[in-house]
C-alpha cells in the first residue's frame, strides 16, 4: 500500500538527517497529559485543513493519499520520543488515560456512521471538505492512535532495556515495535472498511 512506500521514504529521509546533522538530538521534556492533549488537536486541526484540498479518497503524487500526512507527526514524535528516552519511563496513568480516551474514540465510529446512514448522510463528506463528518474523522484519528501507542510502549517495550530479558519477551518486543508505525494508519484501515459498515439504504423497502 502507499504509506508502507511513504514510510519508507520518511525513514530514508530521516537516515539522511542523521547523516547530515551527526548526533544533533531535538531536545524536548516528557510531556504531560495536556500537551499531549494539544499535540492531538494540533494533528486534527493539520488533517482537516489539509483534506479541505486534498481528500481522502483520493490519490495525488505517486498515488499518495496526501489527505492522511499529518499523520506523519506522529511518526516524528515517536523519533523524538525515542532519542530523548521517553520509552523508558512512560507513565502509567498518562498511557491508561489516554487509551481509555482511544477505546471510547474507537467506540463512537460505528454510532457516527449509523447516525450518518440514518439522517440520510453521505460517506463521502467523511473524506474531506468543510462537514461535520470530516470534522469528526479528522480528531477521529490522533484520538485513537495515541492511546493505543502509548499503550503498546507500556510496559512491554521495556523488555528492550532489561539486560536479562528472555528471548520470547524480546522477540514480541520486537513485533510490537515493527507494528507500531502501522497504527499511524488505523484511521485508513478504518476509511477503506467503512463502505461495508453502512450497508443499510433507507430508500429501499
């Protein structure tokens, strides 16, 4: 798929940061809930601005669907978070929040797409433009992204700083890790499935 390519292409590019810059680290604090808080509406805020040009639905340069590239934020943020060793100490409370808020988020998808069916919606006004559903679907995704990788780097990804660690242990730290760039794109997972959740035409009898 396109962001598997688009990944690949944002790690070159961050390999040639390093090489450029050597050990040039971006030096930031272990945030707290509330800027959290503003970094997933900050996210928002980009995808619904950004999908007010760019769909989507569909796809641009080199079959980019640039509507979801604000999600790469969240990409960036893991690097930072990383190089500034906030995977040692993730909190527990701060991860258990924001996946409670994650799971809630993921349960209001279906109520959406059901009111959107009922009140005689159209799906395409969740890919982009100036509606309440793209709105919705723009938050919809940081929402439910952070907490579930909050929740995946705590505390499983500390396997990969205990010494004593068991083989097993390090080998599912590893697939959690490998996934973890993929939950950027839960939200398109979530898009391209979303026809088959409103099945129902009120038109028919």
């Amino acid at each position: 798929m396109w962001f598997i390519m688009a990944l690949f292409y944002f790690t070159l590019f961050y390999a040639l940061i390093r090489i450029w810059s050597g050990k040039f680290i971006i030096q930031m604090n272990y945030p707290n809930k509330v800027s959290i808080f503003y970094f997933i509406l900050a996210v928002g805020s980009l995808n619904f601005i950004t999908r007010l040009i760019f769909p989507t639905n569909r796809l641009y340069i080199h079959d980019f669907s640039l509507g979801y590239f604000p999600q790469f934020l969240l990409f960036w943020m893991e690097i930072v978070a990383y190089r500034n060793n906030w995977l040692e100490n993730i909190d527990t409370r701060l991860a258990a929040f924001y996946f409670r808020i994650s799971l809630i988020s993921i349960i209001t998808l279906p109520i959406v797409f059901l009111l959107v069916d009922l009140y005689g919606g159209n799906l395409d006004a969740f890919y982009g433009g100036i509606t309440s559903e793209a709105l919705y679907y723009s938050f919809w995704e940081p929402f439910t992204s952070i907490g579930i990788i909050l929740k995946l780097h705590h505390p499983h990804s500390r396997w990969f700083f205990v010494s004593h660690a068991s083989r097993t242990q390090r080998a599912i730290a590893h697939i959690r890790g490998a996934c973890r760039p993929f939950l950027l794109f839960l939200p398109y997972i979530f898009q391209i499935n979303s026809p088959l959740v409103i099945t129902m035409d009120s038109t028919q009898p």
